[in-house]
C-alpha cells in the first residue's frame, strides 16, 4: 500500500436518521500532511473511523490506492494504518514488549529505533531497568507525555503507510507537546497522515486544511481549494 487516499461524495450516519457527514470529497498523495479542524460532533473523529472501517458508508466511495476500502479485507486494511489517539493504553509488560505490540515481529533493535524516533528513548533509559522496566495499570507509573511518547513509537514501529493522529497532544501542557512534536515529525515523514486537532500548532505544517461543520466541509460558504504542483501542496481556504 503507498497511501493515496481518496473520500468522494460521502455520506454517514451512526443511525440511519441522522446523517453525521453530507457530502464529503477530499484527497491525499503519499506523504501529504491533511488537517481537520471543527467544533466537537462537527465529524471530524467519524471520517478516521471510515478509514479503518469501523463503520461503512452508506453512499459514496472511499478508496486506497485506487482500491475501494469495502473490496479489502479488515485486517489487511487496518494493518497499514497506524494510530495515535488522544487516551494512550498500556498493557501489563515491559516497555520493549509495549512498544513491539506496533509490529509483532519487530526486533530489540527496531524497537529501539521506533523509540528513538518517537523522542522517547532518553526517559526510557532513565527508568529503572530501561527498555526491561514492567508497566502495569495502562501505564500508571508514566506520565501522560510518557505514555504519549511510547503511543508514537508504537506507530513508527508498524511502518504502515497511513498515520491517523486524533488528538494526539490534548491532554498534555504545551512544554510536553513540543517535545511530542519533534517525534511525530519524524513519524509523519514519507507517510500520508489524517491530523484531528484543536490546537493550530499541530496543523500549522499540514498541506491541506478541511474545515468541517455539522458534517459538512463549507456548512454553505464556499471552500476554493488551490493546488500547486510545483510544490505539491494544496491549501483549503474559507471564503
């Protein structure tokens, strides 16, 4: 999978009455950073649960790679999607074998890499037994920026082509966020990454911005959308 992801006229609803997204199209090309921002219920979270197929649409196509998602298979799908969301959940292990969960088959040394990309190996050193050190109660004797960081190396260890960040800073002060930030950088490079965000400096790099409200992406203003292929970025404007 090289991650060209396209959204053409999609509608969902949770319940079949109530209509949650009206008419969505976008695309994204490999490595291109797409931002969505809106008010909470706006729909933002419901268009990444599409794109795991956590639900299917009622109308419309969602495709990768030229393929409609609904033709693959579950488990194929989600294998080249990885996610990091705002809640981080630890399992009862060592550091090492919560962060290889990302790739099963990864080795010590990959995970160590992964970690190192995250910006999380210098306070996993710091732990008592490093990379051996057990974590028990989804991670209770880690901060949430630890927690956080360990969720990044996660997803830089699956090599998956699409990244889906939902939220991924919110619950953390703005120092921790930037040290966030450098490891999601580095996770984001070469892959085509979703970015679900209240804050504009999670957005500020993104190569397109998708306003959405009350599941639409204009609520009735226009959005003129200008590509520049030099540069291959395209931008979303309100106007």
């Amino acid at each position: 999978m090289k991650g060209h992801v396209a959204l053409e006229h999609v509608y969902f609803g949770y319940n079949p009455d109530k209509v949650i997204l009206k008419d969505i199209s976008l695309y994204a090309k490999p490595g291109q950073k797409i931002a969505f921002v809106g008010s909470t219920g706006a729909g933002k979270t419901t268009i990444t649960n599409l794109l795991n197929r956590f639900y299917d649409i009622q109308s419309g196509v969602i495709t990768i790679d030229g393929v409609d998602i609904r033709r693959m298979k579950r488990d194929e799908l989600r294998r080249n999607i990885a996610m990091v969301l705002q809640d981080t959940h630890l399992f009862t292990g060592t550091v090492m074998e919560n962060i290889r969960y990302g790739r099963l088959d990864a080795t010590d040394q990959e995970v160590i890499q992964a970690a190192k990309t995250a910006s999380a190996h210098s306070f996993i050193m710091r732990l008592p037994q490093g990379y051996d050190t057990m974590l028990g109660g989804d991670g209770a004797n880690l901060s949430q920026g630890q927690r956080q960081l360990l969720n990044i190396a996660r997803a830089a260890i699956s090599k998956a082509p699409l990244l889906i960040l939902d939220e991924a800073t919110s619950s953390v002060d703005t120092r921790t966020e930037k040290h966030i930030e450098h490891g999601m950088d580095r996770l984001m490079a070469d892959r085509t990454t979703f970015v679900i965000a209240h804050r504009l400096s999670t957005v500020r790099n993104a190569n397109a911005i998708m306003v959405l409200e009350q599941g639409r992406s204009s609520s009735g203003a226009a959005m003129r959308t200008f590509w520049n292929k030099g540069e291959g970025t395209m931008n979303c404007i309100r106007v």
